[in-house]
C-alpha cells in the first residue's frame, strides 16, 4: 500500500436548516474552501470522487452524489456514493483513502452531506430509526436515543456509571464548540442544567444528544508525491480500521473482550463481552488502526481525539472501546479531566484537564450531525489541528491542541454496526 | 396538512416563497414479506414465543434467525420460556414520529434462563421509576394479532 496523506478541508457551517442552499451548493461551498486552502492544487489533478449521505429519505433524490459530482464539474471522472449509517462519513474518508493506496489514484475528493431539515424532528427519528431491524425493533418503538438509553442503563449497572459524567461530556463538548464558527449548538451549560432538560429516554436528556443538522464537509487526499508538490504541511493517514456487529442488540454475545496491546485478560475475568454496554466493532476498528499506525498505548501516543458522540453515553462507551482507559473506566476518565481542554473554563470542578483532549471541536452534541458529512468534518477538524491552524480555520486559537503529532477520528453507525477509526499524523 | 385534503388537492402547497418551498407528499405500501421469518410471527397469534436452536452447535436465539451466526448451520425452531428477566430498560417520553400517540413507553431487553441471546419488547402495566435490571417479567399476546412484533408484549410478574 503507498502513504496517503490528506491535502485540504471544507466545511459548510453546521446548521439546524440551510434553507437557501441544497446539497449540491452546501458541497460546493465545502469543496470550494478547500480548493482555496492549497493555491498550488488544481482541479484537473483530481482523479475521482467519493460521495457519502446516509439517507435517501432524508434526501428525497436517489443518486443524490452524482448530482453533486456534476455540479462541482468533475464529471467523467470516477464517482460513487459510500452510504453507511452513522459512519457513511468515516467509511466515504477510508473508501478515498483505499483509492489511494492501492494506487488506483493519485487524488481522490471525498464529499459528504445531510439535508435533515426537509422533515420535521420526529419524522426525522423515524426515518433513523428505519436503520434498525424492521421486523424485530423498530416496530417495537424504533427510536435510537431509546436504543441508546438502554444500552447506557446496562453500562450503569455493570460499571457504577452516573448521569453526571454523562452531563460532564455534555458539558465539555458544548463549551468547545463555543471556539469553532462551525458548530450549530455552542453553549455554556451546566451539569444541572443537562439534567433539568426535557427527558427523551430515561436516563439521557435533550442534552445528552446530538441534533440534526444540515452541512457539508469535503476532503482532498493525495499520494505522497503529489502531496508533497502542492501543500506545505500535508498530513498523513497513518492507519485505518474499521469494524461491525450484529444489527440487533439482543444479538450481541456476551464473551471475552477483545484486548488491545497494553491489556490483559486479566482486567476483565467477570466482564461478559461486549453485550449491550460496549461496542465490539469500535475495539475492532481501532486495534486494527493502531495496528497499522504501530500505537501500542493509545492514551500516551495520541494527541487528541473525535469521536462520534452522538449520545454523551457513547463518548463514555467509546472511549473505553478505543482503549483511552479500561472497560468501566470511562465515567472516570471524564471526572479525571483527561478529554476536557487544558486551557478552556467549562465551570467545572476538573483535576487535571488536557490529558487527551476529545472532541475539542465540540463533537456532534454541539457541531450538529448532518450524517454523511459528520465523519468528514472530524476529518477536516483533525487536519487543522495537526497542520496547527486552527487559529486561521476558526478565527481563534482556543481550541489548538499544542504540539499536536497524531490524532485519531471514529465514525459510528446504527447501535455499533459500522465503525471507522483512522488515525492521522503531522508531517 | 391533514393526508386527506392533501392528496385531492389541485395545485401547489406553497410553505414559503423565498425561497420557494413546496409541500411535497410522499406514501406508498410495501410488499413486506417476513419470508423465512414467518413462523415466528404466526407463532405469536398461538401465544408462543419461537426462537431459534442451532443444530450444530446448539446456540440459542432469543430473536430467531434460521441460520446461525456462531457455525452457519440452519437452525430449528424452539419454543422460548414466557418468563424471563430484564436486561435492560428504558422508558421513552419521545420517539419516531408513528410512535409519538404511544409515549411514554417502556422498553425492554428480555433475557431467558437457557437462552444465549436477548429479545426486545415493551414492557407494559409499570411505573417507569419501578422498572430495574433482573425484575421477572411474563409474555403476554394480544388477543387479536396484528402479525407485528408488538404481538408479544412484557409484564412484571412475582413469580
């Protein structure tokens, strides 16, 4: 496989309607910043593209990415859609990466987008929810927040897990956003405050979940030679992995964990594995990206992290698959302050924070989720920190994780069913 | 917009001018065969609740499938106990827009002693702030069946 390294970013700000813009504009909107980024680039040195929305529901157009492809002008080039899920945008990043390292391209676009305001909120869940098994779960009350509740309960009982570390990433994820222009829901909460929000699904609140949104996000990925022509201060995409499970819950089984490098059986003798209260495709996808990147401790080794936080409870649940701390660990490690910002106010009362920022840029509970684009802009969020202009991409310096070396992405579908991790390098 | 009014409509819904934006309706029926599925949606107009035996390995689904995941063997149908556990729960105060009549609802991950998987089902008949991991719960089915899932339903029961 040859190095792939990713050359520039867009994104089309976050926002809960855009109703001035269609898919096509928005796109355009993100490629266009992009292209600006790297003076030296050019449109005919793209070789294809990769698309990714997740729902045709949402959309209302099938083959809505080749609309998208004739509008930015890149017909007859090589053009698909990816559609995943929740991490169509990580699997629409990979799928540009793998175009590239095989040595099909030498410069591959990836796009992606959601236009969820065409319906309202609740139609909107439904059309989610119909990524679940219509014949067992969503007749029974499809809802993903449902499904993610349960999930949560599961992890409170097996680990001591409370709902005020789950409002203390609530917290930290809104306060970030407050730095990053982009982002649909920035504010400052409390942890009272998250808990005193309307309840959606016992025990997660209007503010242990994340919005729908209507954004775009692009990114442009290059060989190393063609990187090394047209950008100063490429980054590389040292490792990717992804992973799966069961499409129903009531299916996953209850085994051995899969250990990462600094774990051993030992840790986890009563733990039946992965149940409902961890994500067995997120461990999947990242020990395979750690394995191609050579990360042994990802805790020590990496700089920062965006992870999909579609729920406060899976930013806990994720962290422990991605192996930051140990399975049940992951209320703790936000009560440690290790994912929060070293240098932010959140109004909360941390030991020591800046350990291991996550989701400095607000992650989906306050960027928004506008699907097939979310996975993207975790990309495009990492590229900026890594090259260090954060300050230029945002106005603000804020959110600048210092001496930033590696960073690592995750995308995530349905209740765990596709997962991506990648994890990216400064040069 | 009430479906009825709308689908004799003549002409154009206009929700906004600038930009334009058009109502635009959107219904169709499916076909929606549960194929290999189906005894166990027959079997819950009987008043059983059919999961699935591997018959190389001998994994047990709560939630049939007729192949294994485990070995890939076909599997036979079982009849499942009425009575299992919670494994895990929450109550819903919001949903799918098809759902919203029904909150709050409760929904729950059934376990069965003997069984390697679990079974998603709403529990009825209990105060949200009552519901706990382990509470026994029984199978109850509706007198009419409407061949969906929500056949079969769960109650707490002292036994």
């Amino acid at each position: 496989m040859r190095p792939v390294y990713m050359i520039s970013g867009g994104i089309t700000k976050f926002a809960k309607a855009h109703i001035n813009k269609d898919f096509r504009l928005m796109v355009k909107e993100a490629y266009d910043y992009a292209l600006r980024d790297v003076p030296r680039f050019s449109k005919d040195m793209i070789d294809g593209a990769v698309g990714s929305y997740f729902s045709d529901h949402f959309t209302r157009q099938l083959k809505a990415a080749s609309m998208v492809q004739d509008y930015l002008g890149l017909c007859p080039k090589p053009s698909k859609r990816v559609e995943g899920g929740g991490a169509t945008g990580g699997l629409c990043f990979q799928s540009a990466w793998e175009a590239i390292a095989s040595g099909r391209m030498n410069c591959c676009l990836a796009f992606g987008f959601e236009t969820m305001s065409r319906v309202n909120t609740w139609k909107g869940n439904e059309f989610i929810a119909l990524a679940s098994d219509t014949n067992f779960d969503f007749p029974v009350g499809g809802f993903y927040s449902g499904y993610y509740a349960m999930m949560v309960q599961r992890h409170m009982y097996e680990f001591g897990t409370t709902v005020e570390q789950l409002a203390m990433v609530s917290v930290k994820n809104h306060v970030n956003a407050l730095c990053n222009p982009y982002a649909q829901k920035a504010k400052r909460l409390s942890v009272k405050q998250v808990r005193e929000s309307p309840m959606v699904a016992t025990p997660l609140t209007m503010e242990d979940i994340c919005t729908m949104s209507d954004g775009a996000a692009t990114c442009i990925l290059a060989s190393e030679e063609l990187a090394a022509k047209v950008c100063d201060r490429p980054v590389r995409i040292a490792g990717v992995g992804s992973g799966s499970d069961t499409m129903r819950m009531a299916d996953r089984p209850h085994d051995k964990v899969m250990l990462l490098p600094h774990e051993q059986e030992s840790d986890y003798l009563h733990l039946r594995y992965p149940g409902v209260h961890s994500f067995r495709g997120g461990r999947m996808a990242g020990k395979l990206a750690y394995e191609m990147a050579g990360i042994r401790n990802p805790l020590e080794e990496l700089s920062f992290v965006e992870l999909h936080d579609a729920y406060t409870s899976s930013e806990i649940q994720t962290y422990e698959d991605l192996g930051l701390c140990k399975y049940g660990e992951g209320g703790r490690f936000v009560e440690s302050g290790a994912p929060f910002m070293a240098d932010v106010n959140y109004g909360l009362d941390i030991p020591k924070a800046g350990r291991l920022p996550v989701n400095p840029s607000g992650g989906l509970l306050a960027c928004g989720h506008p699907v097939g684009a979310t996975g993207l802009m975790q990309a495009v969020f990492a590229f900026w920190q890594l090259q260090g202009t954060t300050s230029k991409h945002l106005g603000d310096d804020t959110l600048q994780v210092q001496q930033a070396k590696r960073g690592l992405i995750h995308s995530h579908a349905g209740t765990g069913t596709y997962i991506t991790v990648s994890i990216l390098e400064a040069t | 917009m009430k479906r009825g009014i709308h689908m004799h409509a003549q002409g154009s819904v206009l929700l906004g001018v600038d930009p334009l934006v058009l109502l635009d309706h959107y219904e169709i029926d499916y076909h929606h065969s549960y194929a290999q599925d189906s005894p166990f949606f027959v079997g819950l107009s009987k008043k059983k609740l059919l999961g699935s035996c591997c018959t190389e390995c001998g994994y047990i689904y709560a939630t049939p499938r007729s192949h294994c995941m485990e070995c890939g063997a076909a599997t036979d149908w079982c009849e499942l106990p009425l009575t299992g556990r919670v494994h895990t729960f929450t109550t819903c105060y919001f949903g799918g827009e098809v759902f919203l009549d029904e909150t709050p609802f409760t929904l729950i991950l059934v376990e069965f002693d003997g069984v390697d998987s679990l079974f998603l089902a709403r529990l009825k008949g209990m105060e949200p702030s009552t519901v706990h991991i382990g509470l026994p719960v029984v199978a109850r089915f509706a007198k009419t069946p409407s061949f969906k899932v929500t056949d079969v339903w769960f109650e707490h029961t002292h036994r």
